[in-house]
C-alpha cells in the first residue's frame, strides 16, 4: 500500500483555447475514474502556461486534452511548454475531433495518441492506463 | 540531464533540500511521497522537520455545495492582495467501490494558477479510518516546509460529524449554506461545535438572513458562549465579505498564539495519533481470523459479551497483533 507503484495514476483532464463544449471531457473524466483513477479535472478554456503549471504542481503522469473545435492545434505550443518545463517525459493524449489530415503532426509533434469519435471506453482507459504506467517507470530512472 | 525529480532514486535529504529551497516540481513531487506513506514518506518529513512549524494551518470544511472551493478561490485572492503566499490542500472523494476519483476543485480556483506565490494541490480522500488526516497533515508540512506561509486544507463535504480536519489545521472554519436547515439542525452536535470561525456563505441569498440568527442563537446558547466564534456573512463568488473573513481569521490566529501554540499542536498530534492508531487497529482486526478472536466473537454472537466488555478485552490480548 506504501510503494509508489500502487498509488493511484493521476491524469489532468483539461480543454485548451476558447472552445467550452465539456461533455467529451467529462465523460472521459468518468471513465478513468471508474477505471480508478484519480482524474484532474479543471474548467475548460485554460491557457498553455496554466496546464503546465497545474500538471507540475499536481505531479500527474498524464494529460488529457479534449477538443472539439480545432483546438487541437494548440497541442504542439503544449508540448513545447512541456519540454521547457522540464515535463517532456509526460505523455499527452487528445481526444474528439481532429481531422484525419492533423493527426500525422499532431504525432509528430509529441502526441501519443489521438482518440477519434467512437473511440471505445475500454480502448480509452487501457491506452491511459498504459502510458501512465509507462511514464511513472520512466521517471523512476531518470539520472540526474 | 533533467531537473525533474525521482524520488526513489535521490536521498530524502537532497528532495528536502530542494523542497525548503521552494522548488515547485520537487514539492511536487515530495507531496506524492507523502502522499503515499512507507519509509519514504517517513524519512523525508524527518529532514523536512527542522523547517515546519512556521505556516498558518486553516481548515474550511462544511456540507457539500456551501461554496467550500469559491470561497477557498477567494481567500487566496485576499492573502495575495497582502503579499503572503498561499498553498491549498484541495480534498475530494476517492470512490470506495473503484478508488477512483474526480478532483474538481480547481474549476474555482483557475485565476491563481499561474501566480507563483500559490501552490494549489488535489489530493483524493483514498478510504477513510484515519488516512485522510494522517495524508492530509503530511502534505501540510511538506507546503509548511517548502516556506509557504499560509496553507489551506478544504475538506471534502462534510456531514454533521466528519470533523477530521481539526485533526490537522491550527484554525476551523465552518462553511453554511442558507436554507439548508432549520434552526434545530443549528442546534445539533456535530461540526459546528468545532468551529474556530462560522461562515454563512451565498449571503446573496434571501434566506441568509434568517440563517444566521439561527446560528447566532445556537452560540449564545452553549455552555461556553464565552467562547467568542465569529459569525460571518459571505458571498464568495462576489468576493463580498472576503477581507472581514481574513481579519476573523488572522485575530482568531493570533489568540491562538495567545493560548499557546505548542499546546494545541500536541493537542492535534493526540488526536491525529488517536485517530490512526484506531484505524490501524480497525483495518488489522477486519483483516483477522483466528481461533481466539472466533472464541470471543462466538461468545458476543451469543450475547454472553457485550461489545464494549470485548472491546476492552480485545486490546489487553494480542489477537489483532500481527507483529
């Protein structure tokens, strides 16, 4: 019950610009913690240096970004604030509409997967799960 | 290279160091420690030790929905205005079925986020029996270590009787709600009863009014009425009543420096100590089967032993010890 391997994956749920459809979120909010996972979650709208702030002080293993209305281009300006910050080893999933054209740069950019509309609950939480695990293990072995 | 700290592969003394230096990603990081107990945890408070003692430990605790986050978002705002620093220890529920959990209170708290002299942290309530304020008082004096000089602990929503937080915070304060009760619920024992400081928050409210005499009338009727606990009018939101809450607060501090500090911190190790010794003893007993506890539960099944004779008679044996 004490080591770190056990402690719950915790997992920031956010939107980035100006985009404040939140049903996505929330329902993907839902899944991961019925899937028991302690899940982040903050209003949408929120800028590049604020979840950089929040997924630092809140020492989450994971970001979730959802969007909905071309948000999604906001995720490589992320993903470099990340790598400043240090937090490049975090890894940033992206979930609702990304057109099939983006998803390539979006990757390309540093993100690890892209879930599209009928994305399936128990492929959603096993892709989390996952890659949390993956970068709790990674942390562990950083040199200094 | 990277300055991102791994615990488990640094000495707890050189986290520490970095943690008292005010390192953002190594408090972080020391509070996940923490967070998650063992011999970890252990060693790193024990280097942190010598720097705590110097924050203001304040405990906002109350029913779901009373405005426990807005007003939490609002005091931040306040302490900010006088140029102290402020860390928050946001608490919500872990599910008992999944321990999963929804960790929402920074929705209104979003204006602080990127002010450095404010350091916001989620923490899941992960079961109950005494963890909650035994975590929950580690992550403070990590914060308190790390120089931050004021820390607020919001407790998930309470009921009439979850009253852990003063297990962990030198000052209470006790969010209401209007219209949540009539003045027979004000009347109740429970949580009201360990309010340092006693807030009728969405004071916007028609029904306000009458909730607060009704609370008024529930002071002036105890026992020790002498015992002065400020009753606020706020609404949060509007940031109406805000800077008169941080003056009941900091006079409410203050005679608490008054009484004594050191006595009521050993007051509050009594009652930590009390509580996760009795969880450690619940969770053990729960988890054992064994001859002479089947004897002594046989015999109360029976009715030959009431529960409080076999309470006592349990912790003078060694049946629920498993080292």
């Amino acid at each position: 019950m004490s080591t770190s391997a056990q402690r719950p994956y915790r997992v920031l749920v956010s939107k980035i610009g100006l985009d404040g459809h939140d049903r996505g979120s929330r329902i993907v909010a839902a899944y991961l913690r019925d899937a028991g996972m302690e899940v982040i979650y903050t209003a949408p709208w929120q800028e590049v240096q604020a979840l950089v702030r929040m997924a630092s002080d809140e020492d989450v293993d994971l970001i979730g970004i959802s969007s909905l209305a071309t948000d999604h281009l906001l995720l490589p300006k992320l993903l470099e604030a990340l790598r400043a910050a240090d937090l490049g080893d975090l890894p940033v999933v992206v979930g609702g509409i990304v057109p099939d054209e983006d998803e390539q740069a979006l990757i390309e950019a540093g993100v690890r997967r892209v879930f599209h509309p009928g994305s399936s609950r128990d492929e959603i939480v096993s892709t989390v799960a996952a890659l949390a695990a993956e970068a709790r293990i990674q942390r562990k072995t950083e040199s200094f | 290279m990277s300055v991102r700290p791994a615990v488990e592969s640094w000495g707890a003394s050189d986290l520490a160091a970095r943690v008292r230096a005010g390192n953002r990603a190594s408090i972080a990081r020391a509070i996940s420690t923490v967070e998650a107990g063992g011999k970890a945890s252990a060693e790193l408070l024990k280097a942190l030790h010598e720097a705590t003692g110097r924050a203001r430990l304040f405990g906002i605790t109350g029913a779901p929905g009373v405005g426990k986050s807005t007003l939490v978002g609002a005091l931040i705002a306040e302490l900010r205005n006088g140029y102290q620093s402020v860390a928050v220890i946001a608490v919500d529920p872990s599910s008992p079925v999944t321990g999963g959990a929804i960790l929402g209170d920074r929705v209104r708290m979003t204006q602080h986020v990127e002010d450095d002299g404010v350091f916001i942290r989620s923490l899941a309530s992960r079961g109950s029996g005494g963890g909650l304020s035994l975590a929950t008082s580690r992550v403070a004096e990590v914060l308190d270590a790390a120089g931050l000089e004021n820390v607020i602990i919001e407790t998930v929503g309470a009921g009439q009787s979850e009253i852990d937080v003063i297990d962990v915070a030198d000052i209470t304060t006790v969010v209401c709600a209007p219209g949540l009760g009539d003045d027979i619920q004000a009347m109740k024992a429970g949580l009201l009863e360990v309010a340092d400081v006693l807030v009728v928050n969405k004071a916007d409210d028609p029904m306000a009014t009458l909730t607060v005499n009704q609370l008024e009338s529930m002071l002036a009727l105890r026992s020790d009425a002498g015992r002065k606990v400020p009753l606020l009018k706020t609404a949060a939101r509007d940031a109406v009543g805000i800077p008169e809450l941080a003056d009941a607060l900091n006079q409410a501090f203050e005679k608490l420096d008054q009484q004594g500090r050191a006595e009521r911190r050993l007051q509050r190790m009594q009652r930590l100590l009390a509580t996760v010794a009795g969880g450690i003893v619940a969770r053990r007993l729960k988890a054992t089967r064994g001859r002479r506890l089947d004897q002594l539960l046989t015999r109360m099944a029976a009715g030959e032993l009431d529960v409080e004779t076999a309470a006592v008679a349990l912790l003078k044996s060694d049946v629920w010890r498993q080292d």
